[in-house]
C-alpha cells in the first residue's frame, strides 16, 4: 500500500514506532522502504524511525547489527537528500515569485516612462 500524504505517514511511523519489532519484522520494514522513503523528508516521521532503528539496536543479536547500522545509514542518507531537495525547491519557488513581482514591476514602470522612440519621456 503507498501512502502520498506525508501527514498520514506521519500516524503510520508513530504507529510503527510503538511496535518491538522482531528479526522478520524488521526485514518486513527494510523490505517495503520505497512505500515510505518519499515521507523521511518530514523530521516527525524521521523521528519515528530513528527510534524504531534505536528500539531494534537494544534487542538485536550481533549478526543482524550490522543490518539495522545499514538501515539506520539509508534513512539518514535519504532524510539529508529530501531535505536539500525540499529546501532547493522552496528557494527555486521564492526566486520566481521574486522574477515574477519584478517582470511585473518593470512592465509597470515601462508604462508609465512610455517608449523613448515614440517621444513619451
């Protein structure tokens, strides 16, 4: 099942994050990680995994560490690229709203001065 709304991901890792997870469960988790990769850029839902991935650590034997350590990387490494993605996309908005205002500024202003050829100045 793929949840888009990023609120909804949000009860669904809180959900997620009371549950101890056991060795199966765990790989369950890792296995489905494109249902909920696109929701880490949200810091709550991150929150949650973090402490799924804490959880796991304190009940885990010794040969699946190294696979929750994996997990823990992947959702740090995906977590760091959504958020300069979601910044690089919110400049990108604000500078043409900026472009925007000032094309309709200069539009404005060659209005008012009128064109030079035609003596309007």
């Amino acid at each position: 099942v793929f949840v888009t709304d990023v609120k909804q991901w949000k009860h669904i890792a809180y959900c997620l994050s009371q549950l101890t997870f056991s060795e199966k469960g765990l790989k369950k988790l890792v296995g489905s990680f494109k249902a909920y990769e696109h929701s880490l850029c949200d810091d709550s839902v991150m929150d949650h995994f973090r402490s799924i991935v804490s959880k796991c650590k304190k009940f885990a034997k010794a040969e699946v560490r190294s696979c929750i350590e994996e997990f823990e990387e992947k959702l740090n490494k995906i977590h760091t690229a959504k958020k300069e993605q979601e910044t690089t996309a919110r400049n990108a908005q604000v500078h043409q709203q900026k472009l925007g205002s000032l094309e309709g500024f200069l539009i404005k202003e060659k209005s008012v001065i009128g064109n030079p050829s035609e003596g309007n100045y």
